[in-house]
C-alpha cells in the first residue's frame, strides 16, 4: 500500500477484508503510515484482484 487516498475508512474495511484476522487498530496503523505491506507470497491472482479492490476506492498500491 503506498497511499491510503483520501477515503481512509474504506480502506481499512479493505484491509480486513483482505487480512481478516487483522485488529482494527492495525488496519488503522497500516493505512496512516504508508508506504505498508499489504501481503508477502501472494500469487500473482490474489496480488492483483488485491490492487483493484484498493484501486476502486482510491488507493495506490505497487506489487512488487
């Protein structure tokens, strides 16, 4: 995750979406200090149907 965009809410739903054992304090942690992993050894599938999810609400992500 490099930039959380400017509707911060929507994305910390989508870190728990994504992640769900994360604690809200977490999503919330992640998503005020980027640049935050998201995911490590994702399959390419999973790390790109990740981007869009995050790209459709605002938010810029880089697979590395």
């Amino acid at each position: 995750l490099k930039d959380a965009g400017s509707d911060k809410i929507k994305v910390i739903k989508a870190l728990r979406e994504v992640i769900p054992n994360l604690a809200l304090s977490d999503a919330k942690k992640m998503t005020e200090e980027t640049p935050a992993v998201i995911a490590e050894s994702a399959s390419k599938d999973d790390a790109e149907k990740m981007k869009k999810k995050f790209e459709e609400i605002g938010a810029k992500v880089e697979l590395a």
